[in-house]
C-alpha cells in the first residue's frame, strides 16, 4: 500500500517565493547583466553611426583651398606656332611649354586630405592664389592674360630679331583686388582702368602718382570699363605707409602692330606662365638650326615687354611634368630655381632674367647662338596701388 500524506501532515513545497525586496534586487540584478551584454553593441553601433555621418559630411563640407597639381608638358611644334608671311626653318629639338591644373571651385574635405599627401601637389589658401575674386572673374583674368602673354612674345621675339613693331595702344587690367582694402566688393579683377578723377591713364606706371597724390580718406572716383561697359566706381582711399591707396595690383596690357604673322594655338591652356617659352618657339622658328641643340627643353616663365622673366608659381608641379616628358633642361624665372629643382629629379634647372639669359642658356646647352639685338623699354610688370 502506497502511503498517501494525511490532510495534516505538511506538503512539500517548491522553492521560497522571494519577498517584495527581494524581487526587487533580482530585478536589478538582470538589468544589469542586460547592460553589461548590450552596451558594447550600443556603443558599437553609435560610434559606427557617427563616423558613417562624419565620412559623408567631409563630401560635402568645401573647404577655402586652391589644389595645385601637375599638368602638361606640351611641345611647341605640331602647328601649335604657324608663321606666315616670312621664311621659316626646321628644328629637330623641343621647346615644351608647361602647365599646371588648378581646381576652379572650393574642394570637399576630402579632396582637400588626399592633395595634402601628395609631394607633387601644392594646397593654398584661395585667398592666396586669387585674392578675393570669384573663380569666374579669374578664369575670365587668366584667360585674357594668355592672350597678352601671346602678343607680348610676339613681340619681344620680332624685336630680337630686328623688325620693327609698333605699339597700337594700351589699357590698364586690374590683376588683383586686396581682400578687405579699398577697393574690395568695388572695383573687380579684370576690369580696365581708364581714368581716375576724370584724368585719363594709359599704363599702370601712370595710375600710381594719381593715386597718392591724394589723401588717404579721400574718395577717388574711378572710371573702369566692366563688360563692355565704362562706369564710375568711388572708393575711399587707404592708408599705407602713410600714403593714399586703391588696394589693387594693375598691369599695363599693349597692342602692337605686327609685321609677321604669328599664331599660337594653345586650346584650352589660360594663364601668362608660358610667354617665355611662346617667345623662343617664335625665335627659334624664324631662325636657322636649333635653340635647343636637337634636345627637349622645358621653359616656364612670364615674358614681360622689356623682355624680362616673370615668376609664374606652380614651378614645382611644372618641374615634375618636365621631368616625366623627358625633358634634360628646364628654364625658370629668377627665386624658383630651388623649388623647381627639389621636383626635377635630376634633370638640370637654370634661372633667366631675361630673353638674353634664356638664349645663353640654351647655347650653352648646345643650342644655337642667336645674334644680339636692338633694346627695348616698354614694361608690362604689374604693380599695386
């Protein structure tokens, strides 16, 4: 007979519910337990969130920088110098003209990191490369410069080699606006100075003294023509040095008489940086043998009307290209010689002043001598006001 527990013996029980107080720190218990599983995940989770955010912020945040980086290094044969209208010879040699690509609009964040890591690419501040200007109005600069830089060889080349050419007239094109001076949100890049006060000026040579012959906190009234267009801009004169000042930098932009017809196609190239190497293709094509010796020959520079060589910037990207053409020589403008050779990886840089120092160097590398020429005094050279 199986023994059955009697109505007053006691039953067997299970486990002791906990009390009130108890749950409770079982409760609290679990959720900790829960945390101490789960907030790795959460926190995984948030970090991975925020950088997912960050790496597409840096796509769309531009920054205020100008990326400089490596262009072309472009033969000036091939058609891209015609001459008609007078003898020309053959060369076996190469005058390479050099570019840089600049970016035309604020880089992303992005942008911006990957130029900084490159040796061979340079990040400015825009400020530094086109003042205040608006990309379009520098392009709009640029693009009028390497006409000017065309005429100019033109020039200073059919006046090396003895031809007459007379000036047709001058405009004065403002280069640069100083940011927050004078003339900031008034005058703009590539406007033509005309007069100022009434009184008419032809070159920036003539610009200045009108400027501070007057005293600063006065107001000038400044005739400029602006898209076809002469207006009157007033500005209330600076002080530097204790002078009157408009805060501008203004060149003397000519226009000759040719007696030589000379084209340069260069496409889509802007910009006055190859006016030297316009002016020894023209030379080099109008007289016999060879300026650069039967040799690739890199050339950067601005050719100014009384044949002097301006600095141009971007000598290191320039100096690299050179290099990566093959080219054995490279010319400069004077103080970029140091920079251009820390990029030129062995190949060999010469600093010119002058048309006359450019053709010493190139028959001293073997090159053709050309005979020596009539002087000229004209001057292009931008100047500030």
């Amino acid at each position: 007979m199986t023994d059955l527990p009697s109505p007053t013996s006691p039953v067997p029980a299970g486990p002791t519910p906990p009390s009130p107080s108890e749950r409770s720190v079982a409760a609290a218990g679990g959720v900790d337990r829960w945390r101490r599983r789960r907030w790795p995940v959460v926190l995984g989770t948030t970090v991975l969130l925020v950088a997912a955010v960050a790496v597409t912020a840096m796509a769309f945040i531009k920054v205020p920088y100008v990326i400089i980086s490596p262009g072309d290094a472009t033969a000036l044969d091939g058609g891209i110098v015609s001459i008609s209208g007078v003898r020309t010879y053959p060369h076996k040699g190469k005058l390479l003209y050099l570019t840089v690509r600049v970016s035309n609009n604020d880089p992303n964040v992005w942008r911006y990191l990957f130029a900084k890591l490159d040796s061979d690419v340079s990040v400015e501040k825009r400020e530094n490369v086109i003042g205040c200007a608006s990309y379009g109005d520098s392009a709009s600069l640029q693009d009028e410069l390497i006409r000017q830089s065309k005429d100019v060889a033109q020039q200073v080349a059919l006046r090396r080699l003895g031809y007459d050419v007379p000036e047709a007239g001058t405009s004065v094109a403002i280069r640069d606006v100083l940011c927050d001076g004078p003339s900031d949100g008034l005058l703009r890049v590539n406007d033509r100075v005309t007069a100022v006060d009434g009184t008419k000026v032809r070159t920036n040579v003539e610009l200045g003294p009108l400027i501070q012959a007057k005293t600063p906190g006065d107001t000038a009234q400044i005739t400029v023509e602006r898209d076809g267009k002469s207006r009157n801009v007033a500005v209330r004169l600076g002080r530097r040095d204790g002078k009157a000042f408009l805060g501008i930098e203004s060149q003397t932009l000519f226009d000759w008489t040719f007696p030589v017809d000379v084209k340069i196609n260069t496409a889509h190239v802007s910009g006055p940086s190859a006016g030297l190497a316009f002016t020894l293709a023209i030379i080099d094509e109008l007289t016999p043998g060879d300026l650069t010796g039967g040799g690739k020959v890199a050339v950067s520079g601005e050719m100014a009307a009384d044949g002097s060589v301006q600095p141009v910037g971007g000598v290191e990207q320039k100096a690299a290209a050179a290099h990566d053409a093959g080219a054995t020589l490279m010319l400069v403008p004077p103080g970029e010689a140091a920079a251009a050779r820390a990029h030129a990886d062995g190949m060999k840089v010469v600093a010119v002043r002058t048309i006359d120092d450019a053709l010493r160097a190139l028959e001293r590398a073997g090159g053709k001598a050309v005979a020596a020429p009539p002087s000229t005094t004209a001057t292009t050279a931008p100047t500030g006001q």
